[in-house]
C-alpha cells in the first residue's frame, strides 16, 4: 500500500515537474502565438513571455490556466490573431495595438468566463460576433474601435455588457441594437464609414450614463424618456434628426458633462441651448451664448454644442 502511494506521489511531482511554472496552457500559447509565448513549460507570469516588445504587457493563470493576458502596443510584425478561444479559462483579454489581421469572428467561441475584450487598434476584418448565443453572463467590457470591421451589428448583445466601444471601423452599418440592460457606455462614433440607420432607443437603460452615436444616419426624433434618463454625456452630432429636443435630464445638466446635438435638424435647437447654459453657469452663459451659438465652456461643462447657427445646420430639406 505505502509503495502504491509512494508511485502516485511521485507521478504527481513528476506532472507537476513537467508543466512547470505556467500550467496546463503553456504549450497551447506557444503554438498560437510562439513570439510572445516562447517557452512551452512557463507561461503564468510575465517573465515567462517576450515582454520587452509591448509597452504593456502582463499574464496570470488560476489553476495552471492562463486566465488573465495582457499583452498591447506591441513592436512584433503584423500576423493574423491568435486563436485565443483555445485559452479555455481566459477572463481578461487586451491585445490591443498589435497590428492584427485576420477576421474578428475568430473570437467568436471565447471562453464563456469572459469579462473583457480588447482588441482595439488593430487591422481585424468582417463582421462583430453574436456573443448573445453563448452563456456569457460576466462579459463587461467590449473594445474594438480602430479596426476595419464592417457590417451589420448583432441585434442582441449580453445584458452583462456596460461598456461598448466600435468607433473608427471601416463600415458598420445597420441599426442600432437593442442596448443592454446593464450598459453604462456605448461609443460608436467618429468615422466616414460608420454608417448606422434607425432610430435611437425609445428608453435608455437605467446605469448608461454615456452615449456617443455622431457621425452616423440615424433618424427620427430623440425620445421624451431622454428627461428621465441618467445620462451625463449625450451626443448626436450630424445626424438625420429631426423634431423638438425634449428636456434634459438632471444628470446632464448638474455635471461636467458633454452635449453635442448639432448637424440635425430640430426646430428648437436654440431653445434648448439657452436653458440649457443658463441652468449650467446662469448669466455667465447667457453671455457666452451671444457670443457663439456653438459655445465651448470650461468651467462647469467639457463642451456644449447644439448648432443653432446657419453654418451647423445641414440642409434639412434632403432628408
């Protein structure tokens, strides 16, 4: 008996021994990417993986798992992205700033413990991945802005999901989603080619406090329910918009906040904009207000812009 368990001792040690300091993924991060995971036995801590060529880099396991890869602003040649699904106890992913190709589909069947994603500043392709199918209830956090991803986006997302970021991609189109429930951020903006139609969402959910769709061709009017929202940053800019600009929630207006409302065509853009910088810094903006129409204030707001001048408002008749 004593020897039986002496045997079983020493094929444990001698696994232990094989694995070494990185665990059971080791070799699994060295075939898909062999420039940073250099040494098929170690793998678990930064020192294991070629840091010197990222200006951020970092790697964790949790039962000899690699669960936790950061490795951004990296130096190597551009390659296509490693499979990471095959990391099946991945929880934080930030790979950003590798020079990446390659369709981002290929994330698709990501660890159902994943909580972040970035992949932003990087050349990926094609379309965002449905993640709403799989069992991702601890996905969070969502990057991939600066890419050249195109096509529709997924009508359902996971409720998990409070940040979003898909601005700077090469054409995304289609309407807006239905928002998480739990979204605090949704940024898509700032591109020639994003392209995204509809309307905005009739509500707002309760935590997102910025939302961020400029540039894009979204129609319709901005919903009564704005009033009751928790928003602090609100911005629509050079849109297709039409229709009177309801109240402002208290949120936007008793905060260092962001409004961009212009290239639309509302019919009380000046309205709104006086109310809205009197209430922020009273005679003070009213002032400002006289000045330019398009005010940037640095005091109470970061920057307030509604277009109430000829220059900013598109031809509305074409729409």
């Amino acid at each position: 008996m004593k020897t039986f368990m002496l045997a079983i001792i020493v094929a444990l040690a001698r696994l232990v021994a094989s694995v070494g300091s990185g665990g059971l993924d080791c070799a699994v991060a060295h075939a898909i990417w062999p420039e940073v995971f250099n040494d098929t036995a170690n793998c678990c801590d930064v020192l294991d993986i070629n840091n010197a060529t990222a200006t951020n880099a970092y790697v964790s396991c949790t039962n000899q798992r690699i669960d936790t890869l950061v490795f951004a602003n990296s130096t190597l040649q551009s390659r296509d992205i490693p499979d990471f699904t095959l990391l099946t106890a991945l929880t934080y992913l930030n790979v950003s700033s590798n020079g990446f190709t390659g369709p981002l589909t290929t994330l698709t069947n990501l660890s159902s413990n994943i909580e972040v994603i970035d992949v932003s500043c990087n050349k990926l392709t094609g379309s965002i991945p449905d993640w709403s199918v799989g069992a991702y209830s601890n996905f969070a956090y969502l990057d991939v802005e600066d890419n050249e991803i195109s096509g529709s986006l997924p009508m359902f997302w996971p409720d998990s999901l409070t940040e979003i970021y898909l601005s700077n991609n090469y054409q995304i189109m289609g309407s807006l989603p239905t928002l998480p429930s739990n979204l605090q951020v949704l940024f898509v903006s700032e591109s020639e080619a994003t392209n995204l139609t509809g309307n905005l969402p009739l509500t707002f959910p309760v935590n997102l406090t910025t939302f961020i769709v400029n540039d894009n061709q979204i129609e319709g009017t901005i919903p009564s329910s704005l009033l009751t929202s928790n928003l602090d940053t609100f911005e629509v800019a050079n849109n297709k918009l039409s229709g009177s600009i309801p109240d402002l929630p208290h949120s936007l207006i008793l905060c260092s906040c962001q409004l961009r409302l212009e290239g639309n065509c509302f019919t009380n853009a000046e309205t709104i904009e006086t109310s809205f910088l009197s209430a922020a810094t009273g005679t003070a903006a009213t002032t400002i207000l006289k000045a330019s129409t398009l005010s940037t204030l640095s005091s109470t707001y970061s920057y307030v812009s509604v277009g109430t001048s000829s220059i900013q408002q598109p031809n509305c008749q074409q729409f």
